[in-house]
C-alpha cells in the first residue's frame, strides 16, 4: 500500500478520535446538554443520550487506526490459502 496514503488515513483518523473524546468529556461533564461534533465530514448536534453511540464509534475508529498502524508499519498482511 502507499504509505503517504496510510499516513494520511491515520491522521485523519486521530483526528476523528479526538473529536469524539472531546464530545464525550463535555458531555460527561454535565454542563452542556448538547454538543456540536464535526467529524470533518458532517457536523451534528450530540446530546447525553447519544453517549452511547459516541463511544461505539470512538471505538470503532480506535480499532481503524490500530489497523491502519498495523498496515503502516508492515505488521498487518493479507494471505489466501494455498489450495
């Protein structure tokens, strides 16, 4: 793969993951009921019930950048079977 590419991805993507931390600490904080989250592709209203899904994502995009680390550093291959 390129690797400038990965790059690119994996800084976007700690990016999106420090939107979504940032969401969730004011959120959790209690003193805002609402939060504008800009993930860099949409901007969306969060409220304390959306806390949930905010952290399914947050973790979802923890796992995309151990991926794309992986991919980076060479530690990630694709195999098929040899049959």
């Amino acid at each position: 793969m390129d690797t400038s590419w990965l790059q690119e991805r994996i800084t976007a993507t700690k990016a999106l993951i420090e939107a979504y931390e940032t969401a969730l600490t004011t959120l959790s904080a209690g003193t805002q009921k609402s939060y504008m989250l800009d993930t860099g592709q949409t901007k969306t209203a969060v409220t304390k019930k959306d806390v949930g899904s905010i952290t399914k994502s947050l973790n979802s995009a923890y796992n995309l950048l151990a991926t794309l680390e992986a991919r980076l550093d060479g530690a990630a291959v694709q195999s098929r079977p040899a049959w």
